[in-house]
C-alpha cells in the first residue's frame, strides 16, 4: 500500500511540474507574440500585402485595399474595439509572466469623462498595454461603465492589418482629432490613456530609474480643460525593469540619431535587450519577467474651458505634478522601493 501511495504521490508530482513548464511556455510565447507585434507586425504585413498584389491572389489584397480606404477615419472615430479580442485567454497568460497588476485607488463616475496620465513610458509601455487594451487585469470590473482607450502613435494606424489588431484592444491615434472625438461625441464614461513623456521619456528608462518626463508636457492638460475631463494620474512601478537599456548621453551621436528620429518619424530607436527564448541568462527581445504594479491613483475634477489661458493651464497642470508626486510617494514602499526614493521628474 505505501509503495503504491508513493508511486501516485511521484506521478502526481511530475503532473503538476509538467503543467507548471507548459504554462511557463505558454506566458513565453504570448509575451513574444506582442513584443514582435510591437516591432515587426507593421512592417511584415504592408510587405505581404504588396507581394499579394503581384500574384494571383491580387484580388485578396485589392479588396482590403479597397476596405482601407473606407475605414481610414474609423481610428479617429473611437475605433472597433472588440471584447471578444480583449478577453483572448493569451493576455491572462501575458499577465501571468512578469506579473502584472491593476491598483484601484478610487472609484470612478460613470457620468465624467477621463485623461489618464500613465507614467513611465519604458521601452514598450507593457503594463499600459496589458491593464487597459485587455481584460487581463479587470479593469472593466475594476471600473465598471468606464471604456479605457489606449492612445498611441497616430503612423501605427496607416499601416495595414496592425491598425484592425490595435483598434480591437480598443486602442486609438494619439491625436487631437481622435481624442476630441471621444471626449466630446462619444459620451461620457471614456477614458483616454496617455503616456504622457513618449518616446522622449524612453530614452531615459533603465532598471533602478525613477523619472518622468512631465515638466513641458502640457497638451494633456489642455485637452483635459477644453472638455472638462477629470485628470487621473497613473504610475507603472517596476515598467523601467524589464529591459535593460544602452543610454546615450546629452550632446553624443548616439542621442543625436535618437531625436532626429523622434522629431521626424514619431519614435526613438532604443537600444535594448531583455532575457533569450530559451534562457534568461541570455540576452533576446524578450523582457526580463520583473513584476509590473500600475496603480490608478484619484481623479483631479477638471472644469470645461473652451479657451484655456496659459495660466490656467500651468495651474492645473502643477496640481497634476503634485499629485502624480504624492501617488508614488505613498505607494512606493509597497512595491519594493526604499521610503528615500523620489520620482524624479524632468
């Protein structure tokens, strides 16, 4: 008899070690799926659309072509979201991974409309894609009557297949086209992430780093004013861990390219490294799996201002850099930061 309780208790070890490895390849290749998303999936798909039209299969692409051209203002019109591609069982096992977490710190009124401010941007903004392009972390259940809308680069939507697979996440152009439209012609209960220090604040972000580029970045609070939506400010602790970064220094060649490219094209080439495929000790695409904690800190009631003067701008944006300040002072201790930390914020 304990020979025979031995040999189940084995075996029921080596089950559950087994479904541990297939889970730990499943979080592997849904991470990577997004990270080539993120860098390739743009590029690969207007190519392979070109090809088809030089084959036989012509047809195929000229009628997407076709459908394209129809749907070019769909992005800025709110976009397609689709909670079916939201509640894809592959983001739970994207969140699974670092982890990553959604903190609610307040509730939200269903009758305000809402600019949230996510900070840091990292190298990909992966917690800003994860708790609010999917279900992954609740944040329908988190905020219920609210519809979280990531925005992002306005040139990711021009290229085919990638604009239909972002606009499903409920993700749309950082511009102010789209964003007037959804503040204004969309109802209320919307909310629009912004990650407010771009591809500047990307050239900065390396592990152990706390800074924020916020200072001369005051479009959002504009925006905020001219429609009366309520600020939120939002701050990813752990988001700066998960790559490693080579840092060009002010006034370098290397930090020279990266502004041309970001004054001209929208995005600043970094160069970074994670963990490899098939080990951490080696360097790949992959991020490092570091948890990602984004706590969603109080709204700041924002009147409606058709014309906001500069020093009402300033004002309110000064409360949203105070307030910003005071959310990761009081969360940073519970996230493994040390009480002398402070955000830095440029």
């Amino acid at each position: 008899m304990g020979t025979g309780s031995s040999i189940l208790s084995a075996l029921q070890d080596l089950f559950w070690l087994s479904k541990s490895k297939v889970e730990k390849q499943l979080q592997i290749i849904s991470v990577l799926q997004w990270v080539l998303t993120f860098l390739v999936m743009g590029i690969a798909c207007t190519l392979i659309l070109m090809y088809i039209l030089c084959t036989d299969c012509w047809a195929i692409a000229a009628l997407y072509l076709a459908w394209l051209v129809f749907d070019w203002n769909t992005p800025k019109k709110g976009g397609r979201r689709s909670q079916w591609v939201r509640n894809w069982a592959i983001w739970r096992y994207f969140r699974d991974y670092f982890p990553i977490r959604l903190v609610k710190t307040h509730n939200l009124l269903t009758t305000r409309n809402y600019i949230f401010g996510y900070h840091p941007h990292g190298i990909m903004g992966l917690g800003a894609f994860c708790n609010f392009s999917t279900e992954a972390t609740g944040v329908s259940q988190k905020f219920p009557g609210i519809r979280p809308y990531l925005a992002t680069l306005a040139g990711n939507f021009r290229m085919p297949i990638l604009r239909d697979y972002l606009m499903s996440g409920g993700i749309c152009p950082v511009n102010r086209d789209s964003i007037d439209y959804i503040l204004s012609k969309n109802g209320s209960g919307n909310a629009i992430i912004i990650v407010v220090g771009g591809a500047a604040e990307s050239l900065n972000c390396t592990p152990g780093k706390n800074s924020v580029t916020l200072r001369n970045r005051k479009g959002f609070v504009k925006l905020a004013l001219r429609h009366g939506a309520d600020l939120v400010p939002v701050y990813s602790f752990g988001e700066n861990e998960v790559y490693k970064q080579v840092i060009f220094e002010e006034g370098s060649w290397g930090r020279w390219v990266q502004k041309k490219f970001q004054k001209h094209i929208g995005f600043a080439p970094c160069i970074f490294h994670g963990r490899g495929l098939f080990s951490s000790n080696t360097w790949g695409l992959l991020p490092y799996s570091k948890p990602i904690t984004t706590v969603v800190g109080e709204p700041i009631t924002i009147p409606k201002i058709d014309n906001p003067s500069q020093k009402e701008v300033d004002f309110y944006h000064s409360v949203y850099v105070d307030s910003l300040i005071k959310l990761f002072d009081k969360y940073k201790g519970r996230f493994g930061l040390p009480e002398t930390e402070v955000l830095e914020v440029n």
